[in-house]
C-alpha cells in the first residue's frame, strides 16, 4: 500500500523485537537524535540534574507515542537500558524503536512492551552516542522519521507511515488483509495463485459474492 | 565429507531456518533468479495474468523439491510472502531456501515446511528485485547451486550437494553420523579426544567391535 | 564500572549465546588463537595424533575456565562441533566464547553448558581456520582478552575484565545491582528519572534509609 | 534525467575506472553472468577448447558493444586479465564494465579502452567466479543491465540507460549539459545559486536570450 | 596531541581528499545534516525557490569555513555536485567534507578548494537525501562535529579539534612537528628509534641544543 | 600457479600500495602480530625504552625482508608512520605490508620502498592496536602469513608464496610470463583467443619454434 503511493523505503532495517509476547505496537513518533560521542563531553557526570537530551526524551514522550532513536545504525553501544524502557513503558509508551544497542536485554524482553534494537549491547551509551535533540525528523535503519509520523510494528519489523497518509493506508490494509485471509483459505483448499493472486476480474467477483455472503 | 571431496564451500551463508518445528529439508534444486529491480518494468501490475517467473516458478516446482532463490543476498526486501509459501507447501514442495527476505514471518514461521531466509522483510519483492528466470545455475548465499543438486537442511543450515555426489555422500554421512553418536557416548564417559576423534587404529577396532556387538 | 575505570572497549561484539538454559558464566580466559587455513597444511589429516593445537587446547583448559577463541571474526566456518564442546564440559570448563562459527549447534544448544559463538555454521574449520597456539593475548570479537582475565557473561552477551581489576569491579558490581534493583521497583511505582537515575543527594540518602532497614 | 523518469538506481555501484586516458565510454551492453565457483567444476582445464562462456562471451562482444559482468559484487578474484581486456579492444569494444575483480591492471590502465572494476584483484576467476551464460538480463553493482541498454561511462563512474529512453535522454543530457555550463558560468561570475539553480522565470529568459545571442 | 588530551575519535573515517593540488584545509566547521530521503517529499521541485536547507548552507556557509555534511556515511548518492562546489569556492569556503557521495567528480577534482567525500557518485542527492537542518551538531565519517569546530584537512584527510582545544593543539602541533622533522633527518643519518622516538631525556637534550643552534 | 599447486588464498585482501614509483616488492616476511588495544594497557608512555614489539620489530627485521603487519583487517587507526617506515627504509627492508592503517602518508608515499596498507589513517595506533609479538604465523588481508614465506608485490598488490613453493613457482612464472608477452602480442595482431589462450598443441608448437628462433 505505500508502494502504491510510491513508497519504496518504510521499513525500518536491522532492528528485531526483543519481546515477542509484547502487543502489536501503533503509534505517534516520538524522535530522539545522537550523533558520535566525544571523550571530553561524554563522561559519566552528564546524566546527573535535568537537561540531558536522553532523559528529557523519556521523560517526554507522550503516552501512545513511539520513541524512535537514530543511532546512526551502530549497535556496539546501548542507547538505552531496562530502568529506561521500564520508565517508558510506566508512562504508557507505546513502544520503543532504536537502530542502535540497548543493555539489560534479559531484562527489557520480559516487559509487555514492544521494542526493538539493532543489536543486545551492554556497553554504555557515552561509550559511543551522544544524545543531541528531540523531535526534529531523524533517520532510524535507513527510513526517514517525521515527528508525527505513525510508527508500526509487528513481529517481522516496523514500518513508518507518513502522518498524511495514516487514514487511507490504515482503510486499505484491512481491506487487504481481509482479502489476503480469504485468498489464503483458498489456496490451503489447493487453488492455483495464477488469477487468484493478484486477482483476476473473475477471481474478484467470487471474492465480492464470499463477503456478500459472510455479512 | 564434502571437504574430503574437495569441494570447501557447500554451505549457503547467511540464511536462517524460520520454521524450527519443520522436519528435516532434502529435495532437489528447483532455482529462481532475481535481478535488481527497474522502476518502469517492476510495478504492481507485474504480477497479473501468467508469465510472471516468481508465480510460475512457484506453480511449476515440483513436488519434493526445494525451491532456491537467488537474491544477490540483498535482504532488505521480500522474495515472497505467507501465500506463496502455503502455496508451495500444499503443492508438496520439500522446502524454500532464499537469501533474500521474506514477508509476513510471523505467518511463515507456523507452517510445517522448512523456509530459510536471509531477513524478515516486509518490503514488496518489486521495491528491489525482479525475478528473471528459472533452473538455471545460481548463487545463493555464496553458493554454487545447478537444478538438480541436492539441497539439504537442518536448524543449522542448509548445505548443498552436487548431484553426482549425492549417493556416495548420503551413505557416508549414515556412517559417520554413527560413528560420531559413538564417540559422543565415550566424550560423555569421560575418555580424552586425543586418539578418540580423529580415531586411532586402537578406536577404530574398539568401535568395529561395540557395533559388531550391537547388530 | 569499567567505562569508569578507563575502558570503553569491553564488550565482545558479534557473539550470542547458544543454550539459553545454561548458568551465567564465570571463569578466568585460556586464549587459542586461529589464522587463516592454507590448503597445503590444512588437510584432514592435520588432527590426527597429539600436538594439534586446537585438541590440545581442548584437552588442557582448565576446570573453571573459558576457553576463547581468536578466529578473526570470521564466522563462515566452524571452530568446533558438538564432540569438543561436550568434551569441554565434562573437563569442567565454565564456558566457551568464539568469534568465528560452531557446527552442530542444534546438539550444542542442548548442553548445560554457556556456548557463545558468531554464527552457526556447518564448514570444517580446515576451511577457513588454523589453529596456531594458545595461552597467548588475542582479539575476540574487537576486544583484547589476556590469559587470566576473567570473562563473564550472561543472555546479553560477554564481557572481559582485565584480571587486576576484577576484585574491585565485582564488589562495585554488587553494589550497583542492589541499587538499581530498588531503582527498578521505584520506577514501577511511577518516579520519574530526574534525580533518580542517577541518583541526587537526596535520592542517595533515600536508598541508604532503605538499605539500613532491610537488614 | 533518469530521475524524472522514475528511475533512481541506474548508477553501478563500487566500480571505478581503470584508466584515467580512456575516451568517455558508450555502448550497448553485451552481458555476462557468473556464479560462484565450485572446485569440482572450475579446474585449469576449463578453459580449453571452445565453449566456455567467458571466452566465448570475448569472441562474441560485437563492436562498439560494452562488456558488462555480474560477478555478484564479488571482487576479491578476478574476472579477467590484460589478454582478454586486449583482445577486447582490437576487436573493437567500446569498453568494460565488472562488479567482481580484473587482474593484470598494472597493464589494463595503459590501454585506451575505459575498463571499470571493482577491485585490483590477482586471483583467477576459477577461485571464485565460474562464468555461466551470456546476453542474459544481469545484476551489475547493485543495477539492472539488460542486454541492449545503453551503458555510459565517465572518470566518474557508469550509468545504465534503458534501451527504450536511450534518444530522449541522450537530447536532454545534451540541452541540460549546455544549461549547467552556462550556470557554472555565472557562479564563476558570483552568481547566487538562489534563483539561478534551478532556474526561475527571469533566469530561463536570460539562459534563452544568451542562447540566441550565441548562434 | 588530542589522544594526550584524551580524544581517541576525531578522524573522519571513510572520506578522501577529491583535489590533490588543493591547499592544507582549515577552517571553523558550518554543519549541514541530511536524513534518508522519502519519495512524497524529495522530487524535482524541491529546490525551487529559497528555503531548500541545503542551498540555504551554501549561501550561508561564512568564508574561511568548512561546509561538513553529514550523510550517514551513506555515499551512494550525491550530496551536491560540481555547480554547488564552484559556488563556495566563489564565496571563499575553507573547503568541503561529506561523509555522502559527490556528483562532478571530474570537474571538482579540478578546483582549487579542498573537497572531501566518501565516494565519487552520480545519483541526485534526492535518491537518497533530505536535507534537513543547518548549524546543529552532526556526525561525520563516524565522528562528532560541532559548529565551530576546526576542521583540518591534508591529504592524508580529516580531523576535528573541539572549539576550545583549538588553540593548545595548534601550538603543540607546531612544536610537535619541528621535532619529528627534526627526528626524520636523524633517521634518514642512520639513527635508530630506540631512545629516539619516542625521545629519551639524552635525545631531548640533543634536540634542544640543535634548536638553540638553529635560531 | 599457485591455484595450480592447490592454494586458492594468496593474495592479501584490501591494501594498496601508496608507492607508485616503488621498485617491486620480493622479500621473506618478518611477522608483527596486533590485538585490539586495551585502554589501561595502551598509553603514550607505552613506546618508551626499549621492549615494545612495534619498535623492537622495526630494528630487528632484517634486510631484504618484508614486514607484514596483522592488524586485523582494522584500518581505522594507524599501524605506523612515515619516521618508523623511513627507519625500515635506511635498515634496508624490502617493503612493508599491514591490512591495518598507515599514517604519514603524504611522506610515505615519496619513500622508494613498497608499503601496501589498507587506508591512509591520521589515529595513532594506541587508539586502536597494541602490538604483542613478532615472528609468529599471522593473518594479514585474510591470508596466513608464515615468518620465512615470500612475499612479492607490485602495483596490483601482495602475494604470499610458501617457503617450500618458492623456487619452483619463481621458474615457473618465468615461464609463463615469457608465454604471456607472446600471447599478449598475437592478441595485438589480431589473433582469437580459442585455441591462444590456453594454448592448444598447435599453439603450443608455434610458441616453442618462435622462441628458438629468437636465441
């Protein structure tokens, strides 16, 4: 469906879900922006008091929302850890979406919140990634992120709809889906796919006759 | 086995098993090739009517085969999703090996066949690959694999054997998987490797002996 | 508490854990390190008789420690199989950390044993690797490890602490557990970060209090 | 131009040009496909007597053709040499284009024939690369190539123009070419790019007017 | 001189310098930061008028500075090309550092002014790029830029002094460099390293001697 | 030649060589072996007195031969510099070869002696290689590298020959380069390469009258 819009890169690459008895995740961008870590900047102290972009974001991020982090694809360090994910999760986040690391990965897979990493990753952010903004459209496994946009996600991955397009898309997928269940059953009962799928007009109309009849 | 036939480089790399509940995957070769995709030649309509050679290849894999895919091993978008692959499964093939992606995973990952992929990846097949013709020789995962081979997996991964080696390697494989459950037993009694695996004349007559014992 | 001592770079990259059942691992490192396999030399009969370094260092890594393996980060082929990883435990070592690939991982994952390796992998090692000696510095998955660090590890991976500091940061490690174990549960009833993690004057003096009464 | 189109993979990536001197290359492409090798198969004798696709494919590229090579972007062995890149040129190719390796280029740079590889690479194709069929629709860095589409290349790089949109492209590269020398003119004059690049009205009319002026 | 102040990561990894015969590059850093490109957003149109954050810099970047482009060292398509080059050069541009591709290579290599990029790439930068924002802290080839860095470039390439270091490193680099000119010549007289490089306190004595000889 | 005697991996992956007015580089490889560097253990005073494996291997490698530097296909941060290459220059070696970094280039690449690295690299090596022994078997570019093997290098880049190989392959590829220039020109007079290269017995017999003729 977004191919058909002329989308051809949504889907978030090289992150996996860390717990998969978590709920489908749907929800509003939330973003939060590194860039390289420097020695002299990125020393332990920088956590403490208010004001460190990572802990302002946790802070922020609205229940419902998806808190989207561009690490720039390098998982060799975390960007976060259970105590994080924990005080997301209390505050209703819908999910988590990092192309970096995230530690405590024992931990953080038992929550019932969808989130995903690049990679299980114990070292410390400061070790490698320096949090710099919030809410300004980042990159996230190479798909551009709006704040705003709507942020998907199942056990195959995350896709990230554009925040103008969320009505239509969200019509049409469970128009396809439905039809894609049926089309299914066909073909457990041994249909050939040629004209079924993609559907033939002959094909379509057996499909419309089914769903008159189901109502 | 393989090696002492010279042949160092049988194991498709990259790929994973989906399906950990599958049976065991032998069948023959039946390949597919993937070029990049072309923006005016891959659009949706690509798939309607016959003649497209991912649907066909699909209707015409024979039963007991093993359908390979040749994806350059680019990953980042689907070779095939759910209905495709319960098509293939109902029409008896033994398995589906691909090193690029698949979609809808989650769905996949239920059925009783054994589907190895390089990636989750929701992405349209279009979006990156344009599937160009059937049983030739391909790559697959850095793999030589001619229609014809046999195709050969497990929750290891999947190896490729030439066709004319397959008898010879099918009965020393019976041999040495005995061979080597014996020289388990012995690990798991405490006996050193040194003399044990490789075996040694001595070990040698030791085992000839137990399983003259044991017929 | 590494990061505060200096180093940045502790943590194996590119490894996972095998057999989720087993124990955490500790155990001081025995080094054995691989080079690239040259046809001439490494041929099947390279095992045969004592004095292959790999069998060696199999038959004398001591009860109680890891054994890690330098194979360049190279995980196309393997750097053991089932037979030497059982053998292995049943000498009583803690564990096994490699960064090039293991064969038989679906019998290896089985054992109540902590089995870390970069990929599964079906190739002999004569393909790829050669192992050369043991008990000598080498790199593992980018981190340097000494024989007699001390290598821990645990479902998100391992982590290499040099052996004069190991006293030190296993007191710090404990202490740091206790209290983000009671951050943890603070965040469940709902505190916010800020001046919680890390802990202000204030937050400290609360964590003592609570120490002081759980005794 | 591609772009407006619609296409936005044409360039091939991870080659570069062998030899600075060459003339700007254009030709129709003349393809061929390799996979990998496998050491049954790709021995020394494989090159004797007729029928071999690479020697074939050499004897067979027509003049003013570009020999284009899918080498799976694997350039770590060669795909060709300083005899078979001559024999090339006196037959009159237009030029050569592999994702995978060319040996002998200390050689191949001195000839006036634009040759683009992937890498400097000594090692006989055999090790790596077993040529398979020819004039057959092929992957090249990442791009479509089929035969008969127009393959251009500069000391920049190679572009893959459709067959279909060959004359259209080729009046608007030259009208655009024209255009951007004349806005490279004004920049050298201190020029804002604002207005100018792209153009707005004011600057088209002025554009047109030199234009005239200039015939 | 930065390792001794404790940065191990101010190299710019992954870019080279187009223009050999260009001057030693330095100057304060004016950042420009690209996210992945969407295709709703990034078609032909976009540049048209003011407001496109990327012609916005180069009209913006103030002379003596380094435009530094942060591409997520993803060179596959250009992040500007020989018009855009020529126009900062016009406005007295230190020199040009992207960790993306550049279009024109063979036009830019012609220029007087240092220009940096991870690769020689022919795409529009609207394949791949959106830019995004201007004069916020980046990274770069894997490391942080900040405004008002100083950024300094020879052929070997790229490293960044944070703002306040600037002056320290620029006097010890000074001092640093005549003692290895210094300790270079008495290499080339036959010397060995031992005791002189790194300089014992008889060779330092040597050397100031020769210094007080000098003036 | 060597594919010929079984060896499929000798030549070093991904160095270059910065020289290009270097005579040919022949010489027995004198081995200096890297692990990663550890942050307690790698600091500047490190280089100080004598017993640091990187210095103590620049004085000990004896003339004529070549030091080969693994420093784990790593060339992010320097293996050396211009004064320890110049150092190894006035000692009298036959070149230089690391898969990791080189910094100092631009003097480097003045030096007449072949150096081959993998990138021109400004980070001292601390950052990243702690040097730990000398004169034992190591990988470098993917190839195992034995103190005593030829190693012979050129503009294209490095082949490592076995010790025991080495007189047979030196008069073999004598041979074979004399064969060569007689293809090469009967290339140049317009001969097919059926039947030239590889030679059939005609061809055979042609080439060993001409070359009687020419004593």
């Amino acid at each position: 469906m977004l191919f058909k819009r002329g989308l051809r890169n949504a889907f978030i690459q090289g992150v996996f879900l860390l717990n998969r008895a978590a709920p489908r995740m749907v929800g509003e961008a939330y973003t939060l922006r590194y860039i390289p870590a420097r020695e002299d900047v990125d020393q332990l102290g920088a956590f403490e008091g208010r004001g460190h972009p990572q802990r302002e974001a946790i802070e922020a991020c609205p229940p419902g929302h998806v808190l989207v982090m561009d690490a720039r694809r390098d998982a060799s360090a975390a960007t976060g850890g259970d105590i994080l994910m924990t005080r997301l999760m209390v505050r209703g986040a819908a999910g988590i979406v990092t192309d970096g690391g995230l530690r405590d990965t024992p931990t953080i897979e038992k929550l019932e919140l969808p989130v995903y990493c690049g990679s299980r990753s114990a070292p410390l952010n400061l070790v490698r990634h320096h949090a710099v903004d919030a809410q300004v459209p980042i990159g996230c496994g190479g798909v551009a992120v709006y704040p705003g946009d709507v942020v998907v996600g199942d056990a195959e991955g995350v896709v990230v709809i554009p925040a103008k397009m969320v009505d239509d898309v969200a019509k049409e997928a469970e128009t396809q889906t439905q039809f894609e269940d049926w089309v299914e059953m066909k073909v457990k009962e041994g249909r050939s796919i040629f004209g079924l799928y993609p559907p033939n007009a002959e094909t379509k109309a057996e499909y419309e006759a089914w769903r008159a009849k189901q109502r």
